[in-house]
C-alpha cells in the first residue's frame, strides 16, 4: 500500500524527488512504531492499515515530541513545526487510502497540528548584501588563476546571484537547463512545484554574468557528455543541491552575513529587497511561485521591521526626546 501511495504522489501529484523521499520516510517511521516502539498494548504486528486508530496517531505524536520513544538513536525531540510536517505526510497517506477505499475510517480525523511561533523569514540587509557583491566582483578581476579554479569561481558566484536576482528555490536551480534561458537570455524559465513553469525577468547584469559563464564552460570544455544542467561539477555532471547549499553557507560566511545562511535566505532577500523598492505583492507572488498570497505577505513583516528602524534612526524628533 505504500508503494503504490508513493507512485501516486510521484506520477499524479508530480511531487518533487525530496518531497517524495520525506513522506516516505516519514510514513515508515510511523509504520515502524506501530510495529515496535508503541506501547505493547497498542502495537500492530504486523503493520495493517485498516487497524490504525486516532489513538495510535495522538500517542505516536506524544512519542515524537516528548519522552523520546519512536525516535530513531541520536535523534532530537521534534519541535511543533517538524512534527506538523511529519503530520502532513501522514494526511496525505490516509487520505489516499480512503480515496482509493483501503479503509472506511480516516484515523487523522479530529487531528489537528500543533501551534508554532511565528518567525519572520530570515534576510540579508541591503549594505551587507552589496558588500558580498562587490567583494565577490573583487575575485572575479583578480589575477587568474588555474583554469579549473576560475571555472569554479565563476559558477560559484553566478550560484550567488542567481538566488538573489531570481528568488528561486534549491531545487528550481539545480534543475535549470542552458535552454530554460529565453528572449536571448532576457528571461528564465524556472520549473517549480509540481512542475509549474513562471518565467523570471533577468536584468542585464545577472545576463551578463550567465552568458559569461557559458562561455567558459565551452572554452574549457568542461561538458564533454552533452549534458544541458546549467551548473554543473568539474566533470560535466549536474550539479548537486548538497554541493549548492555549501557553496552558498560558505559564500555568506565569508561576506560576514549573521545569522541563518542558506539558499532560501537568499530567496528571503529577494523578496524583501523588491518589497522595500516598492514591488507590488502580487508581482512578487508570481515571481516567486508561491501558491497563495499569504505565503507572500509575510515579508511585509519585514519591510515594516526595516521602516520602523529607518523612522528611529532618522525622524528629526527621535533625538528630542522630552526628559522626565
């Protein structure tokens, strides 16, 4: 029953490869404990879905996040937002059994998520994300140094402005293709969730920078299997997210960014950055392939956080501040 919910999430859904991996992972674990980390009482050997209870999910979530049964060796007790997306996959598993009439009864009925604190998305300010680029500018006119490591400089930092100047996520720029690129390069056609296609404005800088790119990658004839991946690994293969999550957690190091670093900051920061140019919402939303709105109100915290500071630190009335 789980390989076929598996194909389903795979061929109908169009699930990403990592989203398909977590549910997987996440229904065995449940599977696991009802086989043999549950109370004995309550255990289910072997594993039969049609035996599942909302008492079984309410005592596996207890497992989950308080006293440490029914996590593996090593693992820490999950917080509310971890455990509310193992909670989704375990939604979505049921929902299909009842879909296609395994069971009658959906045992995640009356389940309800655990409440999380609201966190604004983390970012990189204006002058500290200038800074990075002008440094990384600095780099790339330095003097040259051996082909393979100006091969790698070039990618690493084309990485760098792709997430800032496009918004896209990890798994949108590892999946680009040199013919993803349209209007002479003007524009980017990134495939997202669910495969859903948008296409991306690309402003003259950013294209400069990628056809430069492709331009070494045929001079040094780094892809010799054909392969179209627009990153790609000093032997030619598509380039992958662990290899770009580093590169970016690195970048951000050494440009002095605080804080949380990672592809989807970069992602936060574009979208920060346009709503603090005055970009229209709903022009963000598309750009960044969000479903709903409300996934993209939430940087309007953080615009407001930005103004709110801007106003302390410049309002004539700030530093008069009547004494008491």
């Amino acid at each position: 029953m789980l390989e076929r919910f598996i194909n389903y999430i795979q061929a109908e859904k169009r699930y990403s490869p990592l989203t398909v991996k977590n549910y997987r992972r996440d229904v065995e674990r449940f599977i696991r404990w009802c086989e043999a980390e549950a109370e004995p009482s309550m255990r289910i050997t072997p594993f039969k879905v049609e035996e599942v209870e909302a008492i079984h999910i309410r005592e596996w979530i207890y497992a989950r996040t308080q006293h440490g049964k029914g996590r593996g060796k090593g693992e820490k007790r999950l917080g509310a937002a971890s455990l509310n997306r193992e909670l989704s996959s375990l939604k979505s598993f049921f929902r299909f059994l009842i879909r296609t009439q395994a069971i009658k009864r959906d045992p995640m009925q009356g389940i309800h998520t655990l409440k999380t604190p609201k966190r604004l998305p983390s970012f990189v300010p204006e002058s500290r994300m200038r800074h990075l680029l002008e440094e990384e500018q600095e780099r790339k006119e330095a003097p040259e140094g051996s082909a393979k490591s100006d091969f790698l400089l070039l990618r690493d930092q084309l990485i760098i402005l792709i997430f800032y100047g496009c918004g896209i996520r990890l798994a949108e720029l590892v999946r680009i293709d040199t013919d993803h690129f349209e209007n002479d390069f003007h524009s980017l056609r990134v495939v997202g969730k669910g495969d859903k296609e948008r296409v991306i404005p690309l402003v003259e800088p950013l294209r400069e920078a990628i056809l430069h790119y492709i331009s070494q990658i045929e001079r040094q004839n780094i892809c010799k299997n054909r392969e179209k991946a627009l990153f790609l690994t000093l032997k030619g293969a598509r380039i992958s997210r662990i290899t770009v999550y580093r590169i970016v957690k690195r970048t951000l190091r050494e440009g002095g960014v605080q804080g949380k670093r990672s592809p989807h900051v970069l992602r936060h920061t574009f979208a920060t950055h346009l709503l603090n140019h005055g970009a229209d919402m709903r022009e963000i939303q598309e750009l960044m392939g969000h479903a709903s709105l409300q996934a993209t109100q939430v940087y309007t915290h953080n615009s407001i956080t930005q103004l709110q500071k801007i106003y302390l630190e410049a309002h004539p009335r700030e530093g008069h501040k009547p004494k008491r």
